[in-house]
C-alpha cells in the first residue's frame, strides 16, 4: 500500500504543489487597483431570516461557484438552528455585479461592506476553496469587530 500512495503523490513534487513555500507567500496588493484600496462591487445574496441574538452563519463559495451551492445546507441549518444563514455570490460570480479586479483583498472588502449593511456583525464564516481564503483574509484584516 506505501508504494501505491508513492507513485500518486511523485508526480507532484516537480510542480510545486507540495513546496512549503508555497502557502509562505506574502499577500499582495491588488494589481489592477495599482495598490489602492480596492472598490466594492454589489453583491447578491440571499437571507434565510432566523433569530437575531446568535451570530449568524455566513457562507462563501469557492472559483466558479455561486450561492445556490449551498441551498440545501442553508435551509438545513437556518431551520435546525433557528439561526440567520446568508449565501453570496462573490464579485464575478453568480448574479453579482463584476470588476476587472479579482483579488482576495477586493472580495474581502465586498463583505467588509456587505455584512454591516444586513446587521450581520458578528457572524460566523464559512468557506469552500476560495471563499475560505476570502473567509480568513477577512478574519485577519478584521480581528477586532466591525462597527
């Protein structure tokens, strides 16, 4: 079985996949914002109501996704836990409004503005893929509440 697992992950090492300096990249300003703060599109989302007194969840899908992958589990939890579930569609995807500017600093600060509109401050982020990357860029640019 060792040798099974050794011929799946060799090929990957000439990649890169695996360098442990790979996930030591720094993060770098958005590009096509020439290092200005990044401009917030609109986003569209959908609000399962629930009680306001728990922090509600907030799920964010990953590349090519939209808000409507996580219809089901959305009703689940909203209807299970009483809480408020918000899904969204990141900029450039879904019914969202689009930008030239893809970056993570620019999806952050999406929700920067977004989450304080709905009064979904604080809340509970959940993240596939590069809604998870958005999710904890969020998290360390914002360690303190928003107001």
């Amino acid at each position: 079985m060792l040798r099974w697992t050794r011929a799946w992950t060799a090929p990957y090492r000439g990649i890169g996949l695996s360098n442990s300096s790979f996930s030591r990249l720094p993060i770098a300003p958005s590009s096509s914002q020439g290092g200005t703060e990044p401009r917030p599109v609109r986003l569209s989302y959908k609000l399962l109501d629930g009680e306001a007194a728990s922090p509600a969840l907030v799920f964010l899908h990953g590349l090519f996704g939209s808000k409507t992958n996580f219809n089901f589990v959305a009703k689940t939890l909203a209807q299970q836990t009483g809480r408020r579930v918000l899904t969204v569609d990141a900029r450039n995807h879904g019914e969202s409004s689009h930008s030239p500017d893809m970056s993570y600093e620019a999806m952050s600060k999406d929700l920067q503005d977004l989450l304080p509109h709905l009064g979904l401050v604080p809340c509970v982020l959940i993240g596939h893929s590069m809604g998870g990357r958005t999710a904890m860029l969020l998290a360390l640019q914002r360690s303190q509440p928003l107001p």
